[in-house]
C-alpha cells in the first residue's frame, strides 16, 4: 500500500478524530482517534503524532489506552488539549465504560497530565472531572468531546470554560452544546452552567453535536478570549438509518457573540455567520490550535477515507487533512493549506485548457497541485477536473459545490445565504486524497485512493489548469 507523501495516516489500523492539537518547543502534536488492531472503528485509543514542520511526522506509542475496570474502560474518545498550572500539559477527553458496565450512556470527562516536554507518556487521574449529565427536556441520549477555552472574569477570578456535545438522538433540532465552568487551576472541579448552542440557534436538524471547537478569532492564545467575539466550530449529524453517513452529517463553523441575556444569567453564544466548514465528502471533526508564537491558528480534520470503495483490504484507512490555516474575515471563517505545504509546489511542469486536451506529467507524481484560474466568479462551478492515472483511471473533482452559496447571515431571525465569489481553486492531490481550496476561503474534500500517482490532467468548461508537483 502506498501512503500519502503530506496527509498523516497511521501506521496501520484506524484513525478518525484529531485531539488534543497543540505546539509545544517547537514541535506540533496531533492526537488522534486510533485503533490500532484493525483498519475498523473499535475500542478507541488516542494515538499520537508529531511533526517539526507540519510536512514530515513521527508516529509514537499510544498515548491514552482504555483502563480495566476504570472510567475508560470502554474506550478513550476526542477530547482537547490545555495547559494547566505549574507549566504542565493536560488533556480533557471523555471515557467510557464497557457496555457491560453502563455503556456509553455512563460517558465521563476526565482529564490527563503529561509533565514530559515530549507528551509522550501520560497520566490519567483514576476520578472523571464531570461525572453527570444534565437533566434536560427531552432528556440527553449522547455527551461526548470537550473544547476548554479561557473567558477571563468568572465571578472575579480566572476561570476557564469548557464545552461539551451532547444532543438527544431521534429528535430534530436537539443537539446540545453545554457549558460548564471552573476557577479550578488544575482543571478537576466544573459546575454545569447551562446550554451554550442549541441546533435550532444554529440552523441545524441535528439530533447530536459532537467535536466542538471553541475559540476566539484574535487574541492572545489559545481560547483566550479578546472581547466577546468568538467561533465555534461543530460536527453535527443526525442518526437517520434511511441516510447515508455524508448526508446526514458534517461540520460547520459559526462566528458570533458570548452573550448573557440578563444579568447573572448564563453565557450562550449567539451566532450571527455560518457556513459549511466543508463542501465535499470526507470532512468531518475538525480541531483547531494556536501557535506557540500566537500567529496562527491551525486545524487538522479526519478524512473518511473509509468510504472509500479503495479502501477495501487495506491494513490502514483514515488520514488527517492537509494543516490548514483558518483566518476569520469579514466574520467568515476561511481556509487555506498551511505555508509549509503550499511551500513544497515547485515550478509549472504543464498547462492545459478546454481546447488543449490532456496535460501529460514528464514522470507521473504522488503528489501535485493543480491551479485553476477562471475569469468569471461563476466559472469554477462549471468546470471539472480531472486526474488521469498511470494505468489510465480516470477520477473527476467535482467543483459544482463552488456555485452555490454556503455562508449565511442570521438577519430578522432567518438565515440568508451571502454570495461569495471564486476567482481560482487550489486543488491537491496526494495518493488519490484531493482537497480543494478556493479563493474566498472554502474548501472541499474527496478522495479515490485508486489514483496513487498522476500522469496527466484534463480541464474541461472555462477553467485552465496549472500544475506543479510537491515534494516534501
């Protein structure tokens, strides 16, 4: 099997959520959903990664593994990463017990510290942080996945605030985003404070949120709030047994407000933006970090590589997304690759057009990216892409996504579609995983791992194409 040269996939065996995303001496670290017996979804253990350069990275020993008989003895899910005091890191991430013990409705917050500038090895506390749901009408089915950011003023001290997914499965419009709230320095004693999302607010039909990720758009780290502005950035899907997972799933970012409607009432965001954090089909659970230097914000999403009909036989499935560098503009949140990757194209190696047919590669690449320039703002969506193998696989990038408006405005209650306008598309391709990146910030990604190298490219509709190839 051939690995992807700039995605991050496990060695072998499954890999879904990104976790506990952080930069500490230099060194980035993803965590990630991993299982590392078979290339399917199973117990889960948080595997972990890491890379000076974004480009090139080292896959370590397992870094949370489930405890018998312990509050994650069914299995150690997505969670986030925080610095707690005295200079240590920690972990927050829900545990569950085997279903012979309760199951994951007994799902728990507990929390992890590494004293290890490598945050290699790692030491769970034997109690969960929250250990109890809230009761809500109708009651919660599903509470799982934890953004912890810093609001500043809780009731005159430092305080920190921690969102946690939840919804209740079979009801339209229930997915839940709670807040919980602590002056703890150590992170271990929250109080519930009330619903900080709901999917009615958000637009959405969603039975269950989950992956939340919280944080503000400047400011002066991570979760460090500046003012009330805030994103929120969720997963959503709702459990439809007559839907295919794509269709009743994704993420979306939101751009808004912490607000209280009354005095001593509890903070909710109100959103006033949103959009699809992704227009194609393998996106979903992004998470985001803040550089050590504080000039980037960074987030990796698990790519279903799964559905792939390709990817059956493989000893590995599932990747992470190339790093992409999210920027709020306009209260929009836009999307591009990381510098490190983009950094990697070298020069033109051929051109083509609707009128000059393929464009052959001197030698076929793992690795390429192909730019799209258009000269109308609607000519991207009828263009397509498409990538020719060596052993002459034909795969088509769908660009008719692009045409249709998908950031929105909450104006008078009612969200109106705002047009944006595309005046070229980045497309990467790397071992049959395409992402494209379009010039007003969004992003959409596919995959057909039958094409592990390109040998030519054709561009049909108003578009023409450029390729260069990348090499790490």
């Amino acid at each position: 099997m051939t690995r992807p040269l700039l995605h991050l996939t496990p060695t072998t065996g499954w890999m879904n959520d990104p976790n506990g995303l952080t930069q500490s001496g230099g060194v980035h670290h993803v965590f990630f959903q991993h299982n590392p017996d078979a290339p399917t979804f199973g117990t889960m253990r948080w595997g972990h990664a890491t890379s000076p350069d974004l480009v090139h990275w080292t896959e370590h020993p397992t870094a949370l593994s489930p405890r018998a008989g312990g509050p994650d003895a069914g299995g150690c899910w997505s969670g986030c990463a925080v610095d707690v005091a005295g200079g240590s890191a920690a972990v927050i991430y829900t545990g569950v017990q085997r279903p012979e013990d309760g199951g994951p409705q007994r799902a728990v917050a507990l929390r992890a510290v590494s004293e290890d500038a490598s945050l290699v090895s790692w030491q769970p506390d034997a109690e969960a942080v929250i250990a109890d749901w809230p009761e809500l009408d109708p009651p919660l089915t599903d509470w799982r996945d934890h953004a912890v950011l810093r609001p500043g003023d809780l009731d005159g001290q430092l305080g920190w605030r921690q969102v946690v997914a939840a919804g209740t499965a079979g009801h339209d419009g229930a997915g839940k985003l709670l807040s919980y709230t602590t002056t703890d320095p150590e992170l271990r004693d929250w109080a519930y404070e009330g619903v900080f999302l709901d999917a009615a607010a958000a637009g959405l039909d969603a039975h269950v949120f989950e992956c939340p990720d919280v944080f503000a758009p400047v400011g002066d780290g991570p979760g460090q709030l500046d003012g009330a502005d805030l994103v929120v950035v969720l997963s959503w899907y709702s459990k439809d047994p007559a839907a295919e997972l794509h269709h009743s799933s994704g993420a979306v970012w939101l751009t808004g407000r912490l607000a209280s409607e009354e005095d001593g009432a509890p903070a909710r965001f109100v959103p006033e933006r949103r959009g699809a954090l992704d227009l194609g089909s393998r996106f979903y659970a992004p998470q985001s970090y803040t550089t050590a230097d504080r000039d980037r914000r960074i987030a990796f999403g698990w790519l279903r590589t799964q559905d792939d009909p390709a990817s059956a036989g493989r000893t590995s499935v599932g990747a992470q997304s190339l790093p992409r560098h999210w920027r709020v503009v306009g209260g929009r949140l836009q999307q591009a690759p990381v510098a490190e990757v983009s950094g990697l194209a070298g020069d033109v190696v051929v051109e083509t057009d609707e009128l000059s047919g393929a464009g052959v590669l001197d030698e076929p690449a793992q690795a390429v990216v192909v730019h799209l320039a258009v000269d109308d703002a609607r000519a991207l969506a009828a263009s397509t892409l498409v990538l020719v193998s060596p052993e002459g696989r034909r795969t088509v990038v769908d660009l008719s996504a692009f045409g249709r408006p998908t950031t929105e405005r909450l104006v008078d209650g009612a969200w109106t579609p705002e047009e944006t306008r595309v005046r070229w598309a980045d497309v990467y391709v790397d071992t049959g995983i395409v992402e494209v990146f379009a010039s007003d910030g969004r992003a959409a990604a596919t995959s057909d791992l039958a094409v592990s190298a390109v040998a030519a490219v054709e561009a049909t509709g108003p578009a023409r194409a450029s390729v260069r190839v990348l090499t790490p």
